[in-house]
C-alpha cells in the first residue's frame, strides 16, 4: 500500500471518534490533510454538526476554510476537546517529534490544551529512541541574535557524539532562513544516536536557553497514536 494510502487510513480512523458539537484541534502536513478533508466531507454532509475547529498552522486555516471547517480560536476556546495531528516521529512511550512542517509552536499550544490528542502516523513514523531516524528534532528561536541562540544549543550537545544543528534554510535557498508562522526561524537538531538520557531534562535545558520559543518534542502530550500498517491493518497505542 503506498505511504498516502496508509496516512489516509489513520486519518480515517481519527476522524470517526469526532462527535458533533466538539471544539477539534487540526493538525498540519500531509496526513493532518485527509483529516481535515474527512472531516468537511462529514460537515458538509450533515453527518458532524455544529463543529469548530482551531488550526495549527496558516496552512491548515487555509486547507480547513477550502473544504468548509467552521473555524475558531484558543483564545474563544481555551479547552480543546480533541485534537488530531500527525508527527514526524513516535517512541513506545507515545512521546513525539513534531515540526517537520515548522508549526510546532501552534501545535504544542492547541494540542497541550486539547482532553484527547489523537496522533495519526503510518508505522515509517515508529521509533525505539526520539531523534532515532535521522530526522530533525526542531526549535523554534526568535530572529534576534539566532547564531548565538544556536551557539548555547551547540554547547548544550557539545559532549553528544554524533550531534550535529543547523538553521532551516528555504527549499533551494541555503541563504533564507526559514519563517514559520510566528515570524521566527527553526534550528534543526540532529543526533546520529536518537536522544539519550532523561527527556524532560533535556526539554527543559533547552528552553532554558534566552532565545529559544519551543521545542518539536512532545512528551506526554499524545493520548493515542493511530499507527497504519503496510498490511493495511490499523494498530491503536494508548
Ligand atoms: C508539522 C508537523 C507534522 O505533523 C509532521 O511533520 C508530520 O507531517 P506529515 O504528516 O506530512 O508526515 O509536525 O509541523
């Protein structure tokens, strides 16, 4: 089954435990869309009523307007019932990478106030360790001063073998720094050996750090994964 195939089917899964009149939380990148799709289906269908959603990102604001998503905001919903999204990686403890589109700070915001947050991934998205596929681990930093941000996250895993970081850059411009919805770049963290050691210390040394908005690991955040199987079976992790 090809790997949209298979994003669809959790998507899918998702969508089925919305119930009319719930405030949701919508997820960005390519499998948050076939929610987003799923859900105006069921709205414009008359199947889910009085639904609003709050996106994560301007993209997803975007996406949810075109398919007919009544939209709100955390401000007029400071409680999310559920919120459903994609990652870039899940460990066996349900924590997360996220950010790989560049809204981890909305993300972390609506789904941290979401009852339920509903992960929905095929199995490529599995790791034993965060940072274990190779993949970014992102932190949002303000523009002002981002070297010398990025300097005191260099010292941070100075001791890391294998670390490495570097500014997110604009597809086939190494030279623009890339701009996420809030106005501030992204510095990309790598480790060759995923994250070792206590992650909500780690978490916490790095937003500590003056500069630094947020971090793309979300630990304990997940309620459920919904994981697609190349088999085309679904699996649940609680
Ligand atoms: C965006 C995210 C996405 O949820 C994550 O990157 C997964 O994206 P996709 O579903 O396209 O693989 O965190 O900031």
């Amino acid at each position: 089954m090809a790997q949209d195939d298979l994003k669809r089917i959790a998507a899918h899964r998702a969508v089925d435990l919305v119930e009319s009149g719930m405030v949701l939380g919508l997820g960005t990148g390519s499998t948050a869309v076939h929610a987003l799709d799923r859900l105006g289906e069921l709205i414009r269908r008359g199947v889910l009523r009085d639904i609003v959603g709050i996106p994560t990102s301007k993209k997803t604001e975007a996406h949810a307007r075109s398919v007919g998503i009544p939209l709100t905001d955390l401000n007029a919903n400071p409680v999310v019932d559920l919120s459903i999204d994609g990652a870039d990686e899940v460990d066996p403890h349900l924590n997360l990478v996220k950010g790989r589109g560049g809204s981890l700070l909305r993300e972390k915001m609506i789904e941290g106030a979401s009852r339920r947050f509903v992960v929905i991934v095929d199995e490529t998205k599995m790791v034993n360790r965060l940072g274990g596929s190779g993949l970014a681990v992102p932190v949002e930093v303000i523009p002002f001063g981002w070297n010398f941000t990025m300097g005191k996250l260099r010292r941070l895993f100075d001791h890391v073998e294998g670390f490495d970081l570097k500014l997110r850059t604009e597809a086939g411009d190494e030279k623009a720094p890339s701009v996420t919805d809030n106005s501030n770049y992204v510095v990309d963290l790598f480790f060759e050996n995923g994250i070792r050691g206590d992650l909500e210390e780690i978490s916490d040394a790095i937003l500590k750090i003056v500069g630094v908005v947020e971090h793309g690991m979300f630990l304990g955040l997940a309620t459920s994964v919904i994981i697609a199987r190349k088999d085309g079976g679904v699996t649940v992790m609680k």
